[in-house]
C-alpha cells in the first residue's frame, strides 16, 4: 500500500503540475502602479505594486488587464503595459479611448489618486477570488498505519478526526484514539493508548472552475504515541515521537460558504504510510 499512495500523490501533483500554465509570472516595470478590483480603470483602487515587483499574473487579458495576485493573497487587474510577463518585454499603451467594452466604446475616466490607496476587504462577490480565502474545519482520515514494534513492522487502518486549516499556509492536528489492534493480538493483553499527529507546511491551490480547485504541497509533521498495557502480571507505558516530512494532494469543492476537501497523503517517516481524508471546511 505504499507504494500505491506513493504513486498516486506524484500522479497528481505531476498532472497538478501541467495545469500551471494557466498562471506567469510578471514584473512590474513603473515606479508605482495602481491595483484595481476589476479590469475597468473606473473600478476601485485595491492597492498600489511598486517597480521591480513580480508577483503571479494571468496568462490571458481581461480586456486590457491582467489578472493579479497580490502578495496579500488578494485577486485584483493590473493594465498590461505596467508588467513585463515571463521577459516579453514591456506591451506598448493602448489608447483606451478605444477599448471596446461590448459593443459600445469605453471612454478613458481613470480615477485620481486619493492618497495611498488602502486595502479593502475581500470582495466575496468575486467567483473568481473564492479560492484566495483560508477555509477551516473537521477533518476525518483513514490512516494505513505502519510502526516498527513488537519484533517487527505492524500495521493496522486508524480512524483519526481533526482540525485543519486550508490557505497558502496549512496546518492540521488529528488524533486516532485506539490503540492499534497488533498490540493485543501480539501481547495478549489490555491496551488502551492513542495517535496524534500536527503538520504544516505550503499548499498551492490550482482552481478549476469557479466552485472546484486542485491543491498540492508538502509539510514538516510530528507524530507522538503513548500506549498503556495491561497484563496479568503488571501495567507498563510505551512512548513515542517521531518527526517527518508528508506529500498532500487533494481536491476541494466548494458549497456556498463552505467546502468538502479530499485529499491523499503520504508521510515520510521511520515506516512510510498513507492515508486517506474528507474535511467540512468553512
């Protein structure tokens, strides 16, 4: 099993992957640039990038605009002359006296400046940003458990429940609170004790459609145990703890204001497992 999951996580992440050419990067080339919150220099100002810059465009225009995503984590459209894409060289200024907007021409009205622009709110109008927010919630995993105990590895399927938290920073805490059945059948003996696990790390969000988006990365995790055996003649305790690395891939669909996530993981750490989980997330 795990090489199953090993294969199935770099399947995904390698497919994830190939459907980055959806987003490039771009380098801001004046002094100060204006963000609006739509490809419209009438829309409100979000925010101001600076000359030098580069952060993460769209690869095809709104209009005139590029989509951008601001270090803040927020969506907003940059004019496409102010950003240099992938070193293609700076696009010439279009008249956009003459920018057709439908069927009608859209007169040239860019707003004044009012001091430094502040920034707002996410507009949670905006299907496109739906992804950019942290979602939060329950999770559930199925864990194909291995540990190298008793005389060698055992393993065994552990329910764990959580909570995790889903943005461009994740992190979750679970914990599977039944000892792993190998121990009674190899000691003959009550055992009662528990599994817990906390990671974070970086995932990266790839949206597909306005209410579905793909998610891969990685995380530093700690796992700790402690079982209480009692045998007929005297009670011990067993400790553990253990540090690794883990693979996620998943897939998150979003209901109104909430999300289910399925994801597939795979940890790095004395033996190797998978696991896999649904979230409630909101």
């Amino acid at each position: 099993m795990q090489t199953s999951f090993l294969v199935i996580i770099f399947i995904l992440m390698g497919a994830f992957s190939n459907s980055a050419s959806a987003a490039q990067k771009g380098k801001i080339v004046s002094e100060e640039v204006e963000i609006y919150t739509g490809p419209d220099f009438d829309a409100e100002i979000l925010g101001t990038v600076r000359q030098g810059e580069t952060y993460i465009v769209s690869d095809k225009l709104s209009g005139a605009f590029y989509k951008i995503k601001l270090k803040s984590g927020k969506i907003g459209f940059i004019p496409d002359y102010e950003v240099n894409v992938d070193g293609k060289g700076r696009v010439q200024p279009k008249d956009f006296d003459e920018v057709m907007m439908g069927d009608e021409i859209k007169p040239n009205s860019k707003k004044s400046k009012k001091g430094k622009a502040k920034i707002e709110e996410e507009d949670d109008e905006d299907p496109e940003a739906e992804f950019d927010r942290v979602y939060r919630g329950i999770t559930l995993q199925l864990i194909n458990f291995h540990e190298d105990t008793l005389g060698g590895v055992q393993i065994d399927d552990l329910l764990a429940v959580g909570y995790k938290s889903v943005g461009d920073f994740s992190w979750e805490v679970m914990g599977a609170f039944k000892a792993p059945k190998y121990y009674e059948e190899k000691l003959k003996a009550s055992v009662n004790g528990f599994n817990l696990w906390a990671d974070f790390g970086i995932s990266n969000r790839m949206e597909m459609t306005r209410r579905t988006t793909v998610r891969y990365g990685a995380a530093f995790f700690t796992h700790a145990s402690q079982m209480r055996i009692s045998a007929p003649t005297k009670k011990y305790d067993m400790q553990d703890i253990s540090v690794g690395i883990l693979l996620e891939s998943a897939f998150l669909l979003k209901v109104y204001s909430s999300a289910i996530d399925v994801s597939l993981k795979y940890f790095f750490d004395r033996n190797s497992y998978g696991a896999v989980g649904v979230s409630l997330l909101f």
